[in-house]
C-alpha cells in the first residue's frame, strides 16, 4: 500500500479537530458560547476576564468568547456541510440515473431542469430561497438541495452514459432483472468512486457558501454561533477590532482546504478513466 | 453553425422561463407582501387596494400568465421599495457590475496564464509549489473574508485605498482583486494542467529539435492549443464571478446588481429580485454561449451543432 500524501493526511488532521470539537464542544470550550460579559466587549486576544479566566481570542461586542464560539460553530459547519451535500445527493443521483435509464424525455426533462438550475449564481438563488423559508439550520439544508442537486444528477448521469452500454448491465437488462434492482445493485455501486469525489467537494462548496450566507444575515439564525455571522459581527468593528474578523475566517479556510484536499486525494486514487467525467 | 445558434437561443428562452417560473413560485411561497408594505394598523380596505395595485388579486395562472408576458416585454412592474420600474434599476446598476466583474476577469487571466505556464514549465520546483500553494489560498479563502483582510490592510492600516464605494479607479482595486483571486486559482490550475498535457505531445519535441525558440514554442504551439480548456473554465467561472459579485458588492458597497439584488432580497421587493436574476441569468447564458463558439474557432476539432 502507498504512503498517504502529506496533504490528505493534513486534511484529515484538521477534519479531526473540527469533528472532536463538534461533538465535545461543551467540554473544550473555555466558555459557554452565548455567556456575555458587557464589561469585557471587545477584549483584544488574551485578555483576562470578569472571573479571572482567559479570552484566547478576545471576545465580540457582547462579551462572547469567540475561541468557544468558533468551537461551536463546528457544529452549524458540519451539521450544514453533510445535511446539505447529503440531500442534494438524495434528490440529485436518482434524478440522473432516471435521466440515464429511463428514456429519452426523462434525459431532457433532468437535463434541461439542472442547466436551468446552474445557470443563476448560487448565493443569489440561496438567498432568495432563504428569505422565503427563514433563517435556520434546516432551511439551509433545503436550501442547498433545491438547487445543488442539479450537480449530483449531471454527474450521475454521465457516469450513466458509459454504464448503460457495459455488458453486466445489458446482461441485467436482457436476463430480465428488473430496472430498479439493476440500478440499486449493479449500476449505482459502480459510480460510488466518482460520486463521493463529488460529494467531498460539495462539502468544501456547503462550508463556503454556508458561512457566505450567515455572513449575509440569511444562514444560519443568529443566536446560533457561526463562522459566517461572526464575520459579519466582525465587518461592523473592523476598524476597530480585527480579532472578530481573522480567527473565524481562518477556521472556514481551514475547513476547506482540508475537504478539498481529501476530494483531491480521493480523486487520484480512483481509476483514471473517470477522470474526464469529474475534472 | 446558424442553427446552433438558433438551438442555442432557444435553451436560453427555456432556462430564463424556467428561472422566472421558479421565482413566480418562490414569491407565492413567501405569503401575503401587504403585511410588510402597509403599516400594521392599515385596514383591510387599504389591503385590498393595494393587492388590486400589484395585480395580486387575481387568480394564479393569469397572474403567471402576465408575469410571463412581462418578462418577455422586459417590463416587471415598478419595484415595490423605490416605485420606479425595477428593469430600469437593474439597468442602470448593471455597468458597475460589469466593471468589476471585467476588471476581476482581467486581473485574474493576467496573473494566472503566466504563472500557470511557468508552473507548467518548472514542473515540481518551488516555482510550481508557490503557485499552487496560492492557487490553494485562492480557491479556499471565503471571498468575503479575503475582503475584509485587504480593506483592514490597505483601507484601515496603510489608509491607501478606499472601502467602499465606486468614485474612481482607486476604488475598483480592491473588490476586483478579492473578486478575481478566486477565478485565478482555478485558470491556473487549468492552465498549468492543459500546458503540460501539451507540452509532453510529439509534435512540441519535434518542432524542439528543429531549433524553434522556446517562446514562439510556447506561445505559438504550446498555448494556442492549451487554451481550449483555458477558455471552457474561464466560461465556467463566470457563474462563480457573478455570484461573487453578489458577496463582493455588499462588503465593498458597490453600486451593482448585487448588491442591488441582496437589498432586494432584505427588503423582499419581488419586481426587483426577479429583474436582478434576469439580468444576472441572462448575462451568465450569453457569454456562455459566446465562450463555446469561440472555443469551437480557436479548435477546428471541435464542431458545433
């Protein structure tokens, strides 16, 4: 077996991090993210508070401690990332297989339903869409399945294109299996590759555009701590206290460096021939 | 070539209806405009008025029916927040939009076409190595965030460049540099990708071993026939530039469609959400199109029909 690369293996690090933070937040967390403390708004970097205790990163206009918030805003990035690139891929890859599979107008119909899709900017339909539904976490997810799901279907449809002329799917077919098992037991094991380099790559798509949207006010709600509203806090004090701004905007581009990488990663590993399908 | 064209066209007409018809839903899922238009004590008789006003009283199909018939006239009513015709808004915002989304372009495609060829050329040096080191930053770093570090650098710190606003070509700096990082990460990557495939072909040795120099090999032979992918991504990144416009815009306070649009959104004034996604669809269709028929000029191979 290969050695891994240095930056999959850095990818898995920081992801490491992030995921213990999520889910022990409560216990590595100096403070309780939404505990103010008026008397200490806008501590620079380690400050001393009210009880004696250390502000590591400083603390926001309300007194918040943001090395706890950006620990918690773990939480609304990965719960954001996995719901969204999940349902996406739960609308999207049925939507292509049936564009594959099922006939002509089923190919047009997905076909044209997703360019349609992909052709407004994604932060604009997101934002429209989410100023209907309301800021929240699950809104989010809906959000970005409404629309990303067109980037699951293209590539699953493309992959199907090749699949349906392999000769255990036109055994399949002329032996009599029916359509639906063929696709669930034979076709859609043999695009897992491709499609989890694409799913990976969503997640580092879902950590950006979630946090653009909080950054917006229309992501995540606003008593929830997050990388987004914090920049967006830290935007209206930038003059005054940097600190607001740098460390969450560190810990989004960490976050996605560290996807992208292991999409990457993933990506050489898989055989070579699907390349031309991802780029 | 004239009936891909015209095929062509008409997959835009599909997509800008199918755009509306989504809009035309989302509005109706967004409830009852009045209760944000009218004061709270207004009585039911204002209520009504205004709703006949808006044409909101009638039934559903006819109200999708003339909302479509607007669309195609170019006319989609006045904008609920300014009482002026929400196309004329768009219109008059949509030049800023375009200044920094072409200034991005630029700035991007001059930075990454050399750098993605000296990559290319210095393969697995620490010339290769910096370039994507910041073709990394540029492809991770949250737009929003890249510009708050510059306006904290230049703006607040050095008192350089100004923050905001659009009064002379000091002002175009840095929104188009934030904006353009993330596009010249991507064309590099293509570009030193498509160089290399290029320059390992038969024909860049032989023309090599004929004694040709190096940079009529590079720029005469090697680009030229790189630079269909180069294109394709740059076509590909236009989506990704307008709807970085639509963050770049409110943080830099650009005067374009973007920021226009998440105003719009804010304020939920629907005439000048759907004239903002119009114009931005639309705009993201054409230079698509434009893209693809010049990719189908610079490489005969490539047919169009």
């Amino acid at each position: 077996m290969r050695r891994m690369p240095t930056k999959a293996l850095l990818g898995i690090a920081v992801l490491a991090v992030v995921v213990v933070c999520a889910l022990l937040a409560p216990l590595i967390a100096p403070y309780d993210p939404n505990d103010q403390d008026i008397l200490n708004s806008l501590a620079p970097p380690l400050t001393r508070g009210a009880e004696g205790g250390l502000h590591l990163l400083g603390t926001d206009r309300l007194g918040q401690d943001i090395m706890s918030r950006i620990i918690y805003g773990t939480r609304v990035s990965l719960i954001v990332a996995f719901g969204a690139a999940g349902a996406s891929a739960l609308v999207g890859v049925p939507l292509g297989l049936a564009a594959g599979f099922l006939g002509r107008v089923a190919e047009s119909a997905v076909l044209v339903l997703a360019d349609m899709i992909l052709s407004i900017p994604f932060i604009l339909l997101a934002l429209v869409v989410m100023s209907v539904l309301g800021a929240s976490l699950f809104n989010l997810v809906i959000a970005f399945a409404m629309v990303r799901w067109a980037q699951f279907a293209r590539v699953a449809y493309a992959l199907s294109l090749e699949l349906r002329e392999r000769e255990y799917v036109l055994a399949c077919r002329a032996g009599g299996v029916s359509m639906p098992r063929t696709l669930l037991v034979h076709v859609l094991p043999n695009m897992l590759g491709p499609l989890t380099v694409i799913f990976t790559l969503e997640l580092a798509f879902a950590v950006l555009m979630e946090s653009g949207l909080s950054f917006l006010g229309l992501g995540a709600p606003p008593e929830t701590p997050s990388w987004g509203g914090m920049l967006q806090e830290g935007r209206d004090e930038l003059d005054t206290a940097w600190w607001l701004t740098a460390a969450p905007g560190l810990a989004i581009m960490a976050t996605v460096i560290a996807w992208n990488f292991i999409g990457d990663w993933v990506r050489d590993r898989l055989d070579p021939r699907t390349q031309g399908v991802l780029r | 070539m004239l009936t891909y064209l015209v095929r062509r066209s008409l997959l835009v007409v599909v997509t800008i209806w199918g755009v509306m018809t989504i809009l035309f839903g989302l509005q109706h899922l967004s409830g009852d405009p009045t209760l944000l238009l009218l004061p709270s004590d207004a009585t039911e008789e204002m209520r009504r008025t205004l709703l006949h006003q808006l044409g909101l009283d009638r039934s559903l199909p006819v109200q999708y029916l003339a909302f479509l018939g607007h669309t195609l006239t170019g006319n989609l009513g006045l904008s609920w927040k300014f009482n002026q015709p929400a196309f004329g808004i768009v219109a008059s915002a949509f030049p800023a939009t375009l200044e920094l989304t072409g200034a991005a372009l630029v700035l991007a495609l001059a930075v990454a076409i050399p750098l993605g060829i000296l990559a290319a050329l210095h393969r697995d040096t620490w010339i290769d190595t910096m370039a994507s080191s910041i073709a990394v930053l540029g492809q991770s770093m949250p737009v929003y965030w890249s510009g708050l570090l510059l306006i904290l650098l230049f703006s607040t710190t050095l008192r350089l460049l100004p923050s905001m606003g659009a009064e002379g070509l000091a002002a175009l700096i840095l929104p188009a540099v934030t904006l353009g990082f993330n596009t010249m990460a991507r064309i590099e990557r293509i570009t030193r990708a498509s160089m290399l495939e290029v320059l390992g072909q038969d024909f860049i040795r032989t023309i090599r071993a004929k004694g040709m120099p190096e940079h009529l090999v590079l720029f005469r032979h090697g680009l030229r026939n790189a630079a269909v992918p180069i294109v394709s991504m740059v076509g590909l990144q236009l989506g990704g530039l307008l709807g970085g416009a639509v963050i770049i815009e409110t943080v830099f306070a650009w005067p374009g469609v973007g920021r226009l649009a998440v105003n719009a959104v804010y304020a939920r004034d629907f005439p000048l959400v759907h004239a903002a996604c119009l114009v931005v669809t639309l705009t993201f269709c054409l230079v698509n199109m434009l893209v693809d028929v010049l990719c189908a000029g610079l490489n005969p191979q490539i047919r169009l029909e």
